[in-house]
C-alpha cells in the first residue's frame, strides 16, 4: 500500500485493487483501419502519435486532428470514435490504466481537459517505459508513481501552452510546481503581479482548495518520496533537491507530514 498526499487530497492505494495497467505497445494505423466507437468507456487510454496523423471524438464534441508528437487522452467513462487519417496513418505508442488512484489523479490534474496536448515530444519517454514495465511483469508501485509524474508533466504543458488570458491562480500553481530546491515567497509573487498576498491566497484556496505553502510542500513531499523509493540519493542529498536548508528540517517535516522519518520510510520500501 503507497501513501501519497497531495495539497489537502490524500490517496492511499493498494496496488492490488486501485491501480492497474492493463497494456503498453505500439501500434501502427493503415489506410484500411477501421474507426474505433465506444460508449461508456471502461478503462482509460492515453497515445501518442511518433508519425502520421488521425481524428479523435470525444463525448460529442467535434473532431479535433492528432498529429506528431501530440498526446490524446480517451478517459474512463467517455463515449469517443477516433479513426487515422487515410492519407496518413498513424503511429502510435499507448497505455491502458485503469482503478481508483488513475481516476483520482486523472481528476486532480484535470487530464483530457484539454484533450490533445500539443507540443509533447517530452512526454514520449513515459510511453516507453510504461512499454518496458509492462513486458516485464510491472511493478504496479512504479507504474502508480509513474503515471502520477506523467499526469503533473502533462499539467505544465498544457499550463505553459495555455493562453496569456490563464488566470492568476493557474500562474501561481505552475511556479509552485517548478524549481523545488529554490526558495519560493508568495508576497515577492504577489507584487509582481499588483496583488497583496492575503488576496492571492485566497483567490487560490478558493480555485484549488489549499493554500500555496500546502501545496507546494506537498510537491516536495511528493518528489522527496519518489527519490527515496527509485534512488540511491542520500537523505541529505534529497533535501538539498527538495529546497530544504539542512537533512535535520526536511527530515522533521517528511515525519510530520508523512509519520515516518525519510530512513524508516525507505527502509520499508526496500523491504
């Protein structure tokens, strides 16, 4: 069982029940391949096209055309038809997840909204490793976090390509989210932009539903957790990454946050 808070969202899931994923491949589209209609979804799908091109339906609204480099997303519970295009085929990598921790955090990162992410030529390594854990047998707590850090790349891309019209909460949750060893302080950010920081604060609970020092301790915590499970960093050396002054500090708030000191904690995980 994995713990992961997340602002003032905590998911716990067991590998057995709430995460799954089903497949990772490669699949190439002809002229002749049929359009593929469902209703009322099952699982989850996600694709990304290395070449060509096709069209994606989703719940109704009109097709939007899917090219190179480009991310889709066909959610649990949506009605979609999506077909290549004759001229061009595509090709495409794709994984299949399903269960209450990929519908959690496919809600709290608000993925498929939009539902084609251009410009993703970043996103194309989680595709392969997903690939790789699932012809070897997947380690359902690695595919859980990778998906996890798939779903918050996905939010900085479509927050970096989003208008100059996203609104000032929106700004704010992507600073939060970048440059963790780096001090962050919300009143130099709220002068920037002509605003007190009591005021932005609460424009920000109100959208997100915690405040911006949750929330970014929460994303320290989150990378903090993913270091010690997947590397061979020293607890020092994470805290430094994690924007902490000292081991001593970041390892009081990883137990106060989390109920285990960062040793305990990768010492279980290794057990």
């Amino acid at each position: 069982m994995l713990k992961i808070n997340i602002g003032c969202c905590k998911l716990i899931f067991d590998t057995n029940k709430s995460f799954e994923l089903i497949t990772a491949m490669r699949n190439a589209a002809t002229a002749r391949t049929l359009p593929i209609v469902r209703h009322n979804y099952e699982v989850c799908t996600v694709e990304y096209v290395l070449s060509g091109s096709g069209f994606l339906e989703l719940d109704g609204n009109k097709a939007l055309q899917v090219c190179a480099d480009e991310v889709y997303f066909l959610p649990k519970h949506s009605n979609h038809i999506y077909y290549p295009d004759r001229e061009n085929p595509w090709d495409k990598l794709f994984f299949v997840v399903n269960g209450d921790f990929m519908e959690k955090i496919f809600a709290l990162y608000n993925l498929a909204h939009p539902p084609v992410i251009r410009n993703a030529a970043s996103l194309k390594h989680y595709f392969t490793e997903f690939i790789k854990l699932h012809s070897g047998n997947a380690d359902l707590h690695m595919a859980a976090l990778l998906f996890h850090e798939f779903a918050a790349d996905c939010l900085q891309l479509t927050l970096q390509s989003a208008t100059p019209e996203l609104n000032i909460e929106e700004k704010l949750r992507l600073a939060l989210c970048g440059d963790l060893d780096k001090d962050f302080t919300i009143r130099e950010y709220a002068a920037k932009h002509n605003l007190t920081s009591e005021h932005l604060i609460r424009l920000f609970r109100k959208k997100f539903g915690t405040t911006p020092q949750a929330y970014r301790l929460a994303r320290k915590m989150e990378e903090a957790r993913r270091l010690l499970v997947y590397s061979e960093l020293s607890v020092k050396e994470i805290a430094a990454m994690t924007g902490f002054a000292d081991q001593y500090s970041f390892s009081h708030s990883f137990k106060n946050y989390c109920g285990k000191s960062p040793r305990y904690f990768r010492q279980q995980r290794e057990g």
